[in-house]
C-alpha cells in the first residue's frame, strides 16, 4: 500500500493536483431520488425499461481527470487491478444474490413500477432512425 500512495501521490504531482494519494473509503448508500452527479453510462434508456443499479469503485488516484494517461497509467498498475477485481465480485455476487432469491427481484420490480406510476418512457430517437453506421465491403 505504501508503494502504492507513493505511486498516486507521483502521477498527482505530473497532473497538478493535489497529493492526496488514494482515497479508501466506503461511502454509505445515497438518496435514490437525488439525481446524480456529472459523468455518463451507457445505461441510457435501459433504465427506463427496467430497473438497474450503478456502484463505483476506485480504480485510480483521486481528482485524476478522466480520459487522460493518468487513468492509463493507474489502470496497469496494481491499484487499477484491485479495483477492477473489486467491482467483478460486486457484480458477481450481486447477480449471485438475484438468481438465488428471486423475492429481491420481485421488490425491485415492485419499486421501479411504483416509482414511474404509470408513465410510459417515449425514446427521443423516432422508431424509424436507422444507426448511422456505415459498413465498408472487403479489407
């Protein structure tokens, strides 16, 4: 763990931001109706269709910006690998968790049906757009 602070503290340093290593610590559960914070997913408009959870685990160094060689960096070093390995067993479990009691599933899905009361979901993209992907023939 020391080489690893060592490690955050240096590619924090490179990055102009402040040394303050990696940051381990379990946040307790959020409000579910507070709308999150920025960034993106590929969930979209899956989560209007059925209900989805969203964890995160630290994967690099604290107030690395995203996008850039220093996420690179973390995520070949042993710190990357622990988070991911970490989040594999979140997920792993938690689908483990679902298969075996089919009860939480029935109260997720009582929930999300609850929390849209009645609304339909209407994608802002017409159901008649084609992807714009072009597919060239041969090499």
């Amino acid at each position: 763990m020391d080489e690893e602070a060592a490690f955050a503290k240096r590619i924090q340093k490179e990055t102009n931001i402040e040394e303050k290593g990696i940051i381990c610590e379990i946040k307790e559960l959020e409000d579910p109706t507070k709308d999150p914070e920025g960034g993106s997913t590929d969930v979209a408009e899956v989560s209007w269709i059925t209900p989805t959870l969203h964890f995160s685990a630290t994967c690099t160094h604290h107030g690395i910006p995203w996008h850039s060689w220093a996420v690179v960096t973390s995520s070949r070093h042993s710190i990357g690998y622990k988070g991911m390995f970490l989040a594999a067993k979140v997920m792993a479990t938690t689908a483990l968790d679902l298969f075996l009691d089919q009860w939480i599933l029935v109260e997720m899905k009582k929930e999300f049906k609850d929390k849209l009361k009645g609304y339909t979901y209407k994608s802002g993209i017409p159901p008649d757009r084609k992807p714009p992907i072009r597919i060239k023939n041969g090499p």
